[in-house]
C-alpha cells in the first residue's frame, strides 16, 4: 500500500462523490417534475432549459441565507448532526462495485470498487446504525418539542426496520456463502438474479430500505401537518440543505445495495458471449448498474406520490409484527429449500 | 488485507471534511442578523411552554432494548449464512433451535402488548 | 515503526481520549457522543488485529445498537449535567484509584506471562481465525453449546425488559 495505491482511492472517492453530488441535484428536480406530472401540473420549467437548473438555484439561495442556531440549542450537537447524516450516506457507496473486470490505470490494477472489504454487507448495516444518530441528535439538539418527538419517532422506526433489512439479507448470503459484494454480484450471472432466487427477501428489504430511508410512505418524523418540521424544525439555509442532501444520498445508496443485491449489481445477462475487450465491458457494465439505479430512484420517487402515508402505530406494527416474521420465516424456508435441492 | 480497510478510513475522512466544510458554509456566506424572535424556540407562533425535556413514553426505551436483543440475534446468524453449506444439516438445526428460543420470547413480549403502539 | 504500528498507536491514543473526556463530561449527552468516539477506536483496534468481524459486530451492536439505548434513556430521563457532590476525603474515595492501578497491574502481568515478555507480535494465525467464515465454521461445530445458552440469555433479557418497564401495560 503506498502512494499510488492512495493516490488511486482518492481518485476514486472524489470521481463518487461528484457523481452523487451530481446525482443528488438531478433527484432533486425529477422529483419536482415527477410530483407535478402525477398530480397534473408542470413542475419547474422556468430555470434553464425545463427547468433543469432549478437544483442549482435552490442551492445557492440556500447558502446564501442566514444560519439561525436557536438560543436554546446545543450548538455543538446542533451542527454535528447533519454532518453524520451525509457522513454515513457518502460513506456507504464506498463498498459498492460498479463493474466486474479490473482496469489499468498507472501500471496498477484498479478494481471498480473503492473498498472491496470482505464484510462488505455488515460494512453497509453498521453504517446504517450510526446513520441513526444523525436525526436523533439533531431532534435533541434543538431543544425543542417537535424536534425532539420527531428525532425519537425517526430513530425508533428505522431501529425498528433494521432488523427486518438485517434478516433479509441472511438469504442473500446463504445462497452466496460470502459476505463480500463483489462476490454477490459475480453469483448472480445470467438469470440468476437474486430478485429470482429471494423474492421475499427482496420485497422485505425493499420495504424496509423506504422506512430507513425516512422516504413515504414512512415519512411521518418529517411530515409537514404532523410535526410542523419534526428533526429539522429548526435547522435554517445550508444545515437545512445538507439533510435533504443526506436524505437523497440515503436514497441513492439504498437503491445502489438493492441493485447490488438483488437485481444483479453490474451484471448484464449474457454479456460475455459478445466477446467485447475489457474497457468496453467496463462501461458498458457501468451503464447497466447506473440505469438499475436510476429505474429504483425512479420508483423511490413514484411511490411517495402515489400511496398514503403510514400512521405511526401502524408503521411500527407493521415492522415488527409483519416484516420480521416474515423475514424469519423467509430465512427457514430459504434454509430448507436450500438443504435438499 | 487490511490494506482493504485503508480507503474506507479515506473515504470516512473526506465525507466529514466535506460536512463540516458545508455545514459551517453558511454561517460564512450568509448574514448573521439575530434578534429575539428569530433565536427563540419555534412553537407554531406561540411562546414555548414549559422545556422541552419532560419525561417521554417509555415505549421508545422497549423498542430500543427489543432492537438490541434482535440485532445480537441477527449478528449471530450472519457466520452460520455465510457458513450454510458447509454446516449441512446439522447447522440448521442448531439455527431453528436458536430462532425457536427467541421466538418464545417475541411471542410473549407481544402478547404482554409491550409493543403495542397507541 | 511500521505502518501497523502507527496506526495502533493512532487508534490507542483516540481511545484513551475519548474514554477520558466521557468520564470527566458534565453533559451526559456529550459522555455517551464519546463513547460512541471509543467504540469506534476500539473498532479499529480490532481490525489492527485481523478480528474483522468482532471489528464489525463492535460498530453494528455497540456503537449502533446499545448506544442508541444509552442515548434514549438520556432523552427520556432528562438528565440534566451533573451537580457537583461534596465528598469528604475518606478512605473510600481514594480506594477507586488505588483499586484501577492493582487492575492495570494484574492485567499487565498475566499479558506478559501469556505472550512471554514481548507486546507486539500478533499471532500468524489470526489472519485465519479472524474471517467470518472461520467463525461461523467454529461457533457452530466447537462451540454450540455456548451458542444455544446465548439465546437463553438473549430471552432471559427479553422477558427481564418486558417485567422491567412493566407498569405501563394494561
């Protein structure tokens, strides 16, 4: 490990940061267009050709605004919070691959992925704990009711939801036998995607990466009539930002497991037997898993406009009293399936 | 092999950077006039009654000791998957034992309505 | 001075930090923020030595799990920053010191029979031992029988919670 080796990594780490950076400014305007099509209106139109720009305006009106920490909040914690909530939502992509063969780069090979650790899975879990504390601190840190209600509820539900992500994923590494996600991605060649062999297991996770997420129909810790703000009441201009950047970071990296998981990662089925070179492979392998990606942001952002929201007892029965079953029974059934086929 | 951990340290460092960078942005690039109104605690217009930090339900404290229970669970089944097929049917067993035992315990703590949410 | 050992002294240091700032804090909120500092240095510690997994499980369970708990409680009980207590000097407040350095001195010497004198050779095993599938290949052919008793443990917890917070319940 020395100089280059860095030198590449951190080449990596920034190429993924602009990308979802950049990813983050597009989710934000196909949201807005996607909500103003469903509901039969026009969405931003007016900044840039379709509104393309709107993104980039609302940023930097929000960094131009004034930065109110309320009297009574702890400051320190209160400024802590939204840099663990982008913390984590960065931190995780760093374990997902993106293609399956290495590229020269420098005279050194370069696998596509940041971090190739084998615990890869338990890697994104633990990541996802400490994502927690970023809305409970910050419900706390502002010393204020509704913050503080709302930090709580949000904390609770994604602990709650985390078992369910948790058990899922048993499935997935016992057909696997591995925890690295290089590995998972290579087991899923030609039609055996996991989405196949774990249907269930994908539909608990699925669900269960809306309610990590905070995304509807989970939305409740942040809805606007309930409370008023809830963990972000009173967060103003670019602290404000950075938790709708980590919320829309979350959701990008939760789509990138998902499609990691279950729908194949980069593989593209039957690619092998075009006999293209390998820098070719690579891009094209980029495009499958990043048009993977967008078709679950696209689904992310469907769904909250389309379903009603949970309330909170219902939201909490169902992950404890439906999905955790269900994710147990899943990991039975896989296991008996499994011994005698 | 645990140079592979090494740009999982990077990775962390730059996220932080670029959090508390941005996080303090705006309190760089922005005004900073406060007054009364806008540093006092947001209430719906109305002025905060009592502090925030009054005893809340103990419901949250359940969920979060069943979470921990649960979490230990899930981490004790992450080697027996990642072993599943060298442990045949032997190791299965042992696992339908284990999540029996725990189930015990679910059934009872739902129907003791300690996760019953009104 | 390799690398690993740099880094070991990196980590070592952040964790003696941390543990002190969380028993010197007023706020209890920022004690719990610093052990959650120090699990996560202990972590690192942990991969130090090739012990992925117990690396892993240590930001899953602890920093992830029982800290959320820790942090809860906090919420829910409003602690507030401590007072400071008067004590008078007797021979029980100095017996606290006393007894942690005995501690450290015990624990020093059985590391240094065990290991025979020297602190920074790490077992060429470990690199085997510390891989999830080693583990999983262990605890569930050696080691059962601790295995089975962990979840009579976990439900013992389970039904001591559910009696703990009891008076809530209809």
């Amino acid at each position: 490990m020395d100089v280059l080796d860095i030198a590449i990594a951190l080449i990596k780490i920034v190429v993924m940061f602009v990308v979802v950076l950049l990813t983050v400014a597009e989710l934000v305007y196909t949201e807005r267009k996607i909500s103003a099509w469903i509901q039969n209106r026009v969405g931003p139109n007016r900044v840039g050709w379709l509104g393309l720009l709107q993104p980039y305006a609302d940023v930097v009106k929000l960094l131009l605004k004034e930065d109110i920490v309320p009297a009574a909040a702890n400051r320190f914690i209160h400024t802590l919070a939204p840099v663990i909530s982008i913390g984590v939502a960065f931190s995780t992509l760093a374990v997902i691959p993106i293609a399956g063969p290495t590229i020269t780069l420098f005279g050194r090979t370069v696998h596509m992925v940041i971090a190739d650790v084998n615990v890869g899975i338990l890697y994104v879990l633990a990541l996802t704990s400490m994502g927690v504390y970023g809305l409970t601190l910050s419900g706390w840190a502002s010393n204020n009711k509704y913050s503080l209600l709302g930090g709580l509820r949000s904390a609770a539900q994604m602990i709650s939801y985390e078992l369910s992500m948790g058990l899922s994923l048993i499935g997935v590494i016992m057909i696997t036998g591995s925890l690295q996600l290089t590995d998972i991605v290579h087991h899923q060649h030609g039609w055996m995607w996991n989405l196949v062999l774990q249907p269930v297991g994908f539909i608990t996770f699925l669900v269960a990466s809306f309610a990590e997420t905070n995304r509807a129909p989970f939305d409740l810790p942040e809805a606007e009539p309930e409370l008023v703000g809830g963990y972000h009441t009173e967060y103003s201009s670019f602290k404000f930002a950075l938790f709708f950047l980590a919320e829309y970071a979350n959701m990008i990296t939760s789509s990138a497991v998902i499609t990691t998981l279950y729908l194949g990662g980069w593989q593209v089925p039957y690619l092998e037997t075009f006999g293209l070179s390998d820098g070719w492979m690579v891009l094209v392998q980029i495009l499958a898993f990043m048009l993977k990606v967008a078709f679950l942001l696209f689904f992310f952002q469907w769904v909250r406009w389309s379903v009603p929201r949970f309330r909170y007892d219902q939201l909490m029965n169902l992950g404890w009293k439906v999905m955790l079953p269900l994710a147990i029974a899943n990991i039975v059934l896989t296991g008996a399936l499994l011994l005698f086929l | 092999m645990i140079e592979s951990y090494i740009p999982i340290f990077l990775i962390l460092a730059v996220a932080v950077v670029f959090g508390v960078v941005s996080a303090n942005m705006s309190w760089l690039l922005g005004p900073q006039r406060p007054n009364r109104a806008k540093n006092s605690t947001y209430e719906s217009g109305m002025e905060p009654v009592r502090t925030a930090h009054d005893r809340f339900s103990v419901k949250y404290y359940m969920v979060a000791v069943l979470f921990i229970l649960f979490d230990i669970e899930v981490v004790f089944m992450y080697p027996w998957a990642v072993q599943y097929r060298n442990l045949g049917l032997y190791g299965f067993v042992e696992m339908v034992v284990f999540i029996g035992i725990l189930l015990v315990g679910f059934v009872y703590v739902i129907k003791k309505g300690a996760l019953q949410w009104d | 001075m390799t690398f690993e050992t740099i880094l070991f002294y990196v980590l070592a240091l952040a964790g003696i930090v941390s543990a002190l700032l969380v028993i010197t804090r007023r706020n209890p909120m920022h004690a719990a923020l610093f052990l959650i500092v120090n699990f996560v240095a202990l972590a690192g510690i942990y991969l130090t030595l090739h012990a992925q997994f117990v690396a892993i499980t240590q930001v899953l369970v602890y920093a992830g799990a029982i800290m959320v708990l820790v942090l809860f409680v906090i919420m829910l009980l409003n602690l507030q920053n401590e007072q400071d207590l008067f004590e008078k000097r007797s021979w029980r407040s100095y017996s606290g010191p006393i007894l942690s350095l005995l501690l450290l001195a015990l624990l020093l010497r059985t590391v240094a029979f065990v290991s025979g004198g020297s602190f920074d050779r790490i077992s060429p095993e470990s690199e085997r031992i510390g891989t999830v599938a080693n583990i999983g290949q262990q605890l569930f052919t050696a080691f059962v029988f601790p295995f089975e008793m962990a979840s009579l443990l976990l439900l013992a917890a389970m039904v001591g919670a559910v009696i703990l917070a009891k008076k809530r319940f209809p």
